[in-house]
C-alpha cells in the first residue's frame, strides 16, 4: 500500500514540477519570436547576480530601489552621455570616454554643450535625440521624482535642446565637476515612450516591464527572483557587442552563488571575496580568472563625538580628540585587512574608497602604535586604578560598544580582533551585533558608541561632504563631526577651477588629525570570469558596463 | 469508594509506580546506559576543560595562526582568528547546554500543563487553549524575538533562554493534547473518574505516565532544535554576543571555511550531535517495554 | 461532528483575524522600518526620507494603516511591496508554486519513508537495526540546515558535478523544451534542498513513530494477539497503528506551515525561489506589505494545520468527538 502511494505521490509531483513555470515568465517573453533571428552574435554569459533587478529604469532607481543589481542592469540597457575614463579623474574636462554624446565642448564657463552621436538609437529603432535627454533630466533634478539625483544636480541651472542633436547644459557656478555633473548621474530615457506617463505611473507600467533603451544589450525576458535574460544590440553605435546573450541569475546567498561558479552553472561573478577562503577554492579551477578592479567600499569604525542621551553634550569619552587618536593608534589596521582580504585591500588614510583620485595624495595611513596609545591615554587622565584591566576616569572605566549589522560576518570578525588590540591598552570594546534595520535606526538616531559603517561611494570626492561636514549633521553626519576648517577646504576643493589636489590634501590631513574615525580598509573588489571570455575589462564604478567589449571563444 | 492508585495494577496506570519503573529501566537498557554515560562525559569536559585549557578568546596570531588543521598544539585546530577550537568548544559548551537544557525544561513543563488540561478538561478552555496556541504560532517568531530583545543590548542569558521556552512550548503542548484526548476515554480514565478521582488526580495520576511516549521524543529532539535555534538567532544578531563562544555561533562563524578548513565546523558540529544522540538515546530508554522481552 | 466541524472552522477564522492584527501590530511594534534600509549604503537627505515616507503611507498612525490593509486585503489586495515595487499578491503567487513544491516533496517523504523506518525500528528494537537508524537520523537532526546543505552542495554540485548546486531551473533551457525536459530540469534542481530538509528533519516522525508503536505494542491485548501466534507485523498493522498515528497527525499538522512558507536557510543555500527567502528579505527590510502577506500565508497554513490534524483524530478515533 504504501508503496504504490509514493509512486502515484511522485508522479504527482513531477507534474507539478512542470507546470510550476509561472505564468508572468510566459507573459514577459517579449520579442521571442524574434529572439534567435534578432541576436545573430554567438556565446552567452551567465552572471550571477545578488539580488533581482526589479526596477532597472534610470531617475526611478529611488530608496529600495537603489541597489547595485539595478545599477548594473541600467548601465547594460542605459547609456550616459560620456564617462570618466580609467583614470577616474572626475574634475575637469579631460579623460572622459564618449557614450550618447560624440563629442562636448565647453562654451564658457557655465555651460557645457553635448553633440548626439548620429548613430545612438533606442532599441525599437527610434533614433536618440535632444529632446530624450532634456527629459530625463527633467525628471532628475526633480526633488520629488528623484531625490537621490536631484542632490548633487543642484548647480545645474537648465538643459535644453539646440535642434535634433545638440544639448546645452547651463550651471548655476563654475566648478572642476561640471562635466561629471552633467554625464555620471543621469542616463537619457527615451521621451517619446514616457513623456506620456506621469512619473508615478512608470514603475507599474508595461515599459517597467521590459524596458526600452539605447544600451549595448536589450531586454528579452525575466523569470522573477531568478533569472532576466538579455540579448546584444547589434546596432549599437560604440561597436557590436562580442557576447550575444548575457543571462543574470539571481541567488541571494554568496554561498550559492560561488557555488554556480564553481559548478560552471555560472560564467561570472563580482565580489568573490571576502571570505579570502574563496580565492583557493577559485584558483584551484584552472577554467576560472580572477580579475581585481578597485572597490567603491570603505570600512571605518566611525567614533561618535556626541552624547547618546543628549545629543548637544560631546561623547564622555568619544568626546576626547586624544582618546580618538590613541584608539586609532592603537589597532593594528594593517594586519586586519591583511586578514580579511589578504594582498586585497589598502588601509585608507581617510574616508576613501580606492574609487576616489584623491586618496594617496596625503600619503599613506600610518602604522600601529600601541606604546603613543598608551602615552595619549594616560595624557589624558585615564588610569588603570583598581587593576581590572580596563582604564578608569573619574570613576568612568573606558568601555566602548562597537555596533555592526549581524549579516556581516566580516565586520563581526574583524571587530573580535579590534576588541583584542584594544584590551591590551586597556579598553574595553563590547562587540554589539544588530539586526540589519535595528542597526541603522540607531545609527541614525546618534545611539551608539562606535558605529561600524560601510560606505560605498561614488567616484567624485565631492561625495565627503554628506558625512563629514557641518552641514551633514541632522541627515548623513551620523556621528557629530564638525570642523570648520574641514568644510571650507572641501567646499574650496569643490568648487575650485584649478587643480584641487592641494585643498583636497589638506582636507584629508584635517581629518587625519581629528581622528574621527579609525578608517579600517579600502577593498579591491575580486571578480572571477571564466577564461573562455576574452578582453575581459571591469569598470571600477560600474562592474560589468564594459561587458558588451568582450568576447567569448 | 477511594480514589486510590493501589486499585490498579494495570500497566497503563499507578501514576508514581510507572513512572519509578521507566526510570529504572533505562539503566538496564545499554542505549540508556550509553546515553547517560555520553551525557556525564559531556557536562564534565565543560565543566572541568576550560580549567585546563587554554583562553578561548585568545587570538594569538591572527595572520600565522589562522585556520590551523588539528595538531598536537591544537588537537582540534585553530579557527579563522587563531582561537584555539577544543577550548572553544568546551566553553562554548556550557553556554549552549546551559541555555538547552534551562530553555527546553521551560518549554517541555509549559507544553505539558497546557495540554494536559486543554485535552482533559475539552470544551471552551480546550478551544480557547488551542486558539491561542494557534495564534502564537501564527506570529512570525522572530517578530516575537526582535520585539521581546529589543531593550538589551547584550542579550543576557536568561533573556534568550525566556524567548526560547516561550516559543517552544507549542508543539510539546499539542502533542500531550493529543495523546490525552486518545485516552480520555479509555476505561482506565473512566474507572477513575467513577471512582471520584478530581481531575486533578487523573491528570497527573494517570494521564500523565502515559503521555510519556510522545512527551519524551519531543523534549530529546526538542534539545537539538534549542541548539541550532541559538545558531539561527546568531545569523540574525540576536544570538549570544562575540567573543563569547557557542556551538551554534562557531558552526556559523566558521560556515566560509567550511570546506577550505573543516575542523573550525566539524568538531561544534560533533559536540552538538553528541549531546542530541546521548539524550535521545536517553529518551529511548524511557520508553515502554515489549511486552516480549 | 457536522456541527463540531463548523464550530472548528469558525474558531479557526476567528483566530486568524485576531493573530492578523497583532502581526500588523507586532510588526509596526518592532525596531526599525522600511526607510531605514536607504541609508545603509548611499547617503540619505531628510528630504528624501520624509518624501519616501509620505509615499508609502508611513505618516499616517498605525490604526489608519491597519484599516486601509484590511480594506485592500478583504478586496484581494495585499499592497505593493516596498522593495520589488509590485503587487504583493503577485509575489506570492510567483513563489508559491516552488515552495509547495519543495515542501510537498519532504512532506511526502518524511511522512512515507520516515514512518516506514520507524516502524521497522519499533519492531527490531533494541537490535543493530534500531541503534543505527537511530543514530544516523539523530546525527542528520542535530545539524544545521545550512551545513548540510552547503556540504550537499559543495560534493554533489561542485566536486562531482551530478546535480545543479544552486536555482530552480537551467536558464539556458531552450523556451521550446518540452515538459517532459522541464519537468526533468527541475527535478534535478529539487533532489539536493530536499534531501538537506529531510536530512534534517527525517528524525522526528521516524522517532514519533517508533515511540507511539513501542506504547501501542506494550498492551496487553498485543500480548494476548501474539500469544495466539500472530506476527509482531500484522498486530501492527491490524491494532497498533490506529493510537501510534495521533502524535504522527500532530507533528504533521505543526509541520504543514513550516514547509509551505519555505525554509530560509536551505531556500537562500540553494537560491530556491520559495516563499521563505522572500519573507526573510522581507523581514530584513521591513517590508511592511510584503511582511503581512506572508505572515498572513504563514498564519493560514498554521491554522489549517491544525485543523487538519484535529479533524483526522476525530475521524480516527470517534470517541475523541465527544466532549
């Protein structure tokens, strides 16, 4: 009896198994008639991606919809009008790479003018024009559509077209950035499939289904939470894609996804480390390559300089300038990231990410000194009076929590170690793991001691100044810090037309010397590409933009 | 007429008598025996090792020390922060038995009560028992937990073992439910009852012996869910805090070395396997006799 | 019992409203909220706090919010999630379908193969047989479901590449594969996160088994069948299974929900599209609609559950009906 249950159960299921196909992957395969017959380029790429790309459409990609899997696939659909090149200079004029735009000429200096590339077209066809542009900036500089975008287009006075092809673009100052400004954060959309909707209706509609764009690869397909499916745009202006299919497959745990690399059932992935464990098992599969590019990230126990009752009081200990400088002094940073990220990772001397062009111009991070960590503690008033091990002051022992979200076990790994340097000086370091929402409510509330931030940053400096400036208070300055002298040598580097490197130089030494923070590590991101994809270049910025110059054997 | 338990002399009743002779029983049994001695062996290498033992919270070296495979320094090798791992395990032992056996102790006795009465006693306060059982297990439980720690910071002990025990009560007490509404009405109960046995009396008396079976598989399993439980809290935070060690912790800490260096999961894997299999075996010993010897 | 049933049912909806609203309460009780998930990596302006706050309803008070899920629950709709921008309902129902998948077939097989081997562990008890089934199912029990399925994973997918390690489907089936393929393609995927839940899981109803049988074969009256020569197996099968199913019926109406609504661990191990992965995100972000929709699925399967189980006791055993 119970036998021929199993069989009839199993058959059952089967079945199940095959009419579990969900019915919007049916419904969403746009263009499949045509799909073979549209991509005549050989070779697919599978990368498998940590999140699924729900709303990859330009000046929408607001609040949860931030994230890099959208990033990703807008920069594979959307292009920009012009990039930084490999040197990621983004002030001045020089080095950036042409996208939608030919060529850009600097009329004077408040204005900028872009000439179209004759060639760009969207993926239905319809050629790309002025008009697509002003309206996607329209929509950007909207602080109610996009407030993310709106931020740092907020010197761009207007954008209009000058016939079919030509685009002025006017700025409220003169600053080393405009040209930046103008090309990093908007990508065009095409205004005669939008123009029509109004900006709350996007996210729902058909065009949020399957987008249109301009980009290298158009969309073909998606299965929700597993897979989108695009396919190359022969046509594409920059040159013909050497791939024909780039299929993203989506799996949330880094564990799976090195899984499906390693298995082959995935071509490539970002961010294999850390664990820096990954980087044998990867290099044991000769099929495998590891290609490292600079990593937007930067790890720093940020020290908050405010009280956590009462946010008008400076921090009783924290508060200190010298019991700042000795905590950095007295972690070993270096042999830190040497443990979490082996050869993979620079400790930064500032709040910078090996993205930013400015990071080494005030040297390097000074090594550890436990002995000057002491001198400045005791400098202090701090004793160690009734032997316990940790340092006392007016009855206060130095006992300092360090907050982290519990997800990443990097940062609860490294916190561990910092909590043993710091037990040899005498402080005491209390490792508080969080859950993921809790963590940053209290980071944002100012509750904590020390928060354990990551930050992923964009490729221009003038990105410090949301966290590490006066005017950051109340909104990114979670932690208090307030110099004066720091913010004008920023908003100086900011606006300055010559070359900032000095201003951005003391800046950092600024901070440097006011030790709001121990800045922990700069991580180079590792990715890993099967070797039969050639020509293999990841953009630092942007990981697989440049996807569409490789080619497959 | 008394209600007395000297009237029965069947196997299915005399409440203390049975109880007494399950007890005895598993001494006699060898997977009893085995089960008791693995438990002893357990309890005193946590409570005696760490006197012997090196720190462990010690990170010697970190860049050298890391990772180690097992060697005469480190029998059970080192992790990826250089901590020595047997240390480690045996003080991550106290932890996790202590918040197992306080947690699922509280659990098993609620589970019970609850569905020693809500079965005996039918009707609205069964219904009402059930509901609510019900409704507790339809809350998402780690709104339960998130709400229940969110006034601590570190999460004191007694505090995880509360949440644990207030969340495991559900299914011991649905499962003694059911075996007391199999047997409500089965002569022995009826005779009881006729007998003037108060609730009270045929409860404990005699249902309870009974329910033994079920009760003692879900409280043994019960001792395996707590532990991974804690592992699972950790994923999310709320677990027991680093540096302090737990099994669940050091399985969870060590899961992306897991294959490049399997000593740092293997051997909390193992302990907690052990402490589960020694008292199951335990339970098993408790349980009836064939009546064929 | 037509009348017991329908007062079990109507017990059952009732609970169900109340536990809704202290989720929904539970929920809005909790630490941290939807928007706090922006700040974690780009940096955030109050503006655009304030205006995202505004957008999904977070400044109006909890009880207006209550009242405008339930109206748009009792009309089918459950919202539009925070993180994925689409329909709740929508969401659910894509993943549904692997879930019920993934869950039916370690239902199925704990509950076929884990009875079988207890019963043979209850009638060989004390011999090799029984120690070594209990131990190995004990030893699977007692690991994480995250290990086992990261071993699984790593020997059968990666080292010896026999099965997919990781997804539900091959992306690179072609669209015109028949079902039969399909069929196949997802089967493969659903050996390795199945056989990790029942690795660990396969213990308990092998266990409940083997212990109700060993009480059901202590009576007496097996005493007297067997006297009379009849086989220890056939006293089982004509006498003994009857009482020894009530505690199986209980796990297995505990059981239902936990299987349905996924579990996490194995679902993000092997990128299974189920409902568990979906709540854990869910949960992570403080997706307020996402959270109810799948909470309330939770709710329904807890619920059903253990009507299931209470209305097979009283059809097992008529006597259980009476009050």
């Amino acid at each position: 009896m119970p036998r021929s249950a199993v069989v009839c159960a199993c058959a059952v299921l089967a079945a199940a198994g095959a009419l579990a196909e969900p019915a919007s992957a049916q419904q969403s395969r746009a263009g499949t008639a045509a799909q073979s017959a549209a991509s005549p380029i050989a070779g697919t790429i599978v990368v498998a991606m940590p999140q699924f790309p729900a709303l990859p459409i330009p000046t929408l990609m607001e609040g949860a919809a931030a994230h890099t899997a959208n990033f990703d696939l807008a920069d594979q659909l959307f292009l920009r009008l012009a990039t930084p090149g490999p040197s990621l200079a983004t002030a001045g004029d020089r080095g950036f790479e042409p996208g939608l735009a030919q060529r850009w000429t600097r009329r004077d200096s408040l204005t900028l003018v872009f000439d179209l590339d004759p060639r760009a077209r969207w993926h239905d066809g319809v050629p790309v024009t002025a008009k697509d542009v002003v309206f996607a900036f329209a929509r950007a500089r909207d602080p109610q559509i996009s407030p993310r975008l709106a931020r740092p287009l907020r010197w761009v006075r207007d954008v209009s077209a000058e016939g079919e092809r030509r685009v002025i673009v006017r700025f409220t100052r003169a600053y080393a950035e405009q040209l930046f400004d103008a090309t990093f954060h908007v990508h065009p959309l095409p205004a005669h499939l939008l123009a029509s909707l109004a900006p709350g209706d996007v996210a729902g509609s058909p065009f949020a289904a399957a987008p249109v764009g301009n980009g290298p690869y158009r969309w073909v397909r998606a299965v929700p939470g597993q897979t989108v499916e695009l396919a190359a745009n022969p046509a594409f202006h920059l040159g013909r894609p050497g791939i024909g299919r780039v299929i993203f497959r989506i799996a949330t745990s880094p564990d799976a996804r090195l899984n499906m690399l390693l298995s082959g059932e995935a071509d490539a992935l970002d961010n294999v480390i850390p664990p820096l464990a990954n980087l044998g098992r990867i290099a044991a599969r000769p099929e495998l390559r590891l290609v490292p590019t600079p990593s937007p990230s930067v790890g720093y126990f940020l020290f908050n300089q405010r009280d956590r009752a009462d946010r008008t009081r400076p921090h009783p200990i924290l508060g200190d300038v010298n019991v700042r400088r000795a905590l950095v002094l007295a972690l070993d940073r270096q042999s830190m990231a040497r443990a979490a990220y082996g050869p993979y990772a620079e400790v930064p001397a500032g709040p910078m990410s090996q993205l930013l062009w400015i990071r080494h111009l005030a040297g390097r991070a000074p090594a550890a000194n436990p002995a000057e960590a002491r001198r400045l503690l005791a400098a202090s008033g701090w004793r160690d009076a009734d032997g316990d091990g940790t340092l006392e002051k007016d009855g206060r022992p130095l006992a300092l929590g360090v907050q982290l979200p519990s997800t990443s076990l990097l940062r609860r790994q490294m916190a561990v170690q910092a909590q043993e340097q710091l037990r040899r000086i005498g402080v005491r370091l209390d490792v508080v793991t969080l859950d993921g929402p809790v963590w940053i409510q209290r980071r944002n509330a100012g509750d904590f001691d020390i928060d354990f931030s990551s930050a992923s940053q964009d490729p221009t400096p003038s990105g410090l100044l949301q966290s590490w400036s006066c005017a950051g208070i109340g909104g990114s300055n979670v932690a208090g810090y307030c110099s004066p002298r720091t913010d004008s040598l920023i908003n100086a580097a900011i606006v300055s037309r010559a070359d900032p490197s000095p201003l951005w130089r003391e800046a950092i030494r600024q901070i440097a010397a006011d030790a709001p923070a121990a800045f922990l590590y700069a991580p180079t991101a590792v990715y890993a590409v099967h070797r039969r994809f050639e020509g293999v270049r990841i953009r630092p910025e942007s990981g697989w933009r440049d996807l569409w110059r490789w080619s497959v054997r | 007429m008394r209600c007395s338990t000297r009237a029965w002399a069947r196997r299915e009743t005399a409440g203390g008598a049975a109880v007494r002779r399950r007890l005895g029983g598993v001494w006699r049994r060898p997977g009893g025996r085995i089960g008791l001695v693995l438990l002893s062996a357990v309890a005193a290498a946590v409570l005696l090792g760490p006197l012997v033992l090196p720190d462990p919270l010690a990170q010697p070296d970190i860049l050298g020390g890391a990772n180690l495979p097992p060697s005469a320094a480190h029998p059970f090798g080192t992790d990826p922060l250089s901590r020595d791992v047997l240390a480690r395990v045996v003080a991550g032992g106290r932890v996790s038995l202590l918040v197992a056996g306080l947690a699922v102790l509280l659990a098993s006795t609620l589970g019970t009560l609850v569905g020693l009465v809500a079965g005996y006693a039918g009707g609205r306060v069964d219904a009402v028992l059930m509901r609510l059982v019900d409704g507790v297990l339809a809350l998402p439980r780690i709104f339960v937990v998130l709400l229940l720690l969110a006034a601590w910071e570190r999460v004191p002990l007694a505090a995880l073992v509360l949440v644990i025990g207030a969340t495991g009560w559900l299914a011991p007490s649905r499962l003694v439910r059911a075996e007391v509404l199999r047997l409500r009405s089965a002569d022995f109960v009826r005779a009881a009852e006729a007998l003037g046995c108060g609730p009270g009396r045929v409860i404990f008396r005699h249902l309870l012996p009974n329910v033994l079976g079920p009760l003692v598989v879900a409280t043994t399993l019960a001792v395996g869910d707590v532990i991974l439980l804690e592992a699972g809290l950790s994923f999310l935070g709320l677990g027991i805090q680093p540096p302090t060690p737990s099994w669940g912790g050091m399985i969870l800490e060590a899961k992306d070395v897991m294959v490049t260096a399997p000593w740092s999961s293997l051997f909390p894997g193992l302990a907690v396997m052990l402490t589960v299999v020694a008292a199951n075996l335990l339970g098993d010993a408790l349980q009836h006799d064939d009546a064929q010897a | 019992m037509g009348r017991w049933l329908a007062g079990r049912v109507l017990q059952a909806l009732l609970t169900l409203a109340i536990a809704t609203a202290a989720i929904f309460w539970l929920m809005r009780a909790a630490p941290g909220d939807p928007l706090a998930r922006l700040a974690g990596e780009r940096q955030v302006s109050a503006e655009e706090v304030a205006a995202l706050r505004a957008r999904y309803g977070l400044d109006r008070p909890v009880s207006a919010q209550f009242a405008a899920f339930l109206e748009g629950a009792v009309r089918g709709d459950l919202g539009v999630s925070i993180s994925h921008h689409r329909p709740v309902g929508d969401l659910i129902a894509e993943r549904l379908p692997a879930s019920l998948l993934l869950g039916g077939t370690v239902l199925l097989v704990n509950f076929t193969v884990g009875l079988l081997l207890g019963m043979r562990q209850a009638l060989r008890r004390g011999r090799a047989a029984d120690t070594a089934l209990g131990m190995l199912s004990l030893a699977g029990y007692a690991m994480p479901s995250f290990w086992v399925g990261l071993l699984l994973a790593w020997l059968v997918g990666v080292e010896w590449r026999l099965l997919p390690a990781a997804g539900m489907r091959d992306p690179l089936l072609p669209l015109d594969a028949g079902a039969l393929e399909r069929a196949r393609d997802v089967a493969a995927h659903l050996v390795l996160p199945a056989l990790t839940l029942v690795i660990v899981s396969i213990a308990a109803p092998m266990r409940h088994q083997r212990a109700a049988l060993l009480e059901a074969l202590a009576q007496p009256f097996v005493r007297t069948a067997r006297a009379k020569g009849l086989a220890a197996r056939t006293v089982v099968w004509r006498h003994a299974w009857r009482p020894a199913l009530f505690p199986i019926l209980t796990l297995f109406g505990l059981w239902l929900p936990l299987f349905v609504t996924g579990s996490v661990f194995v679902e993000s191990v092997f990128a299974w599209p189920g409902i568990g992965a979906l709540a854990a995100e869910a949960v992570s972000a403080r997706d307020y609609p996402l959270l109810m929709g799948t909470a309330l699925l939770a709710a329904v399967g807890v619920v059903t559950g253990t009507l299931v189980a209470d209305v097979a006791y009283a059809l097992l055993d008529p006597r259980v009906g009476e009050t």
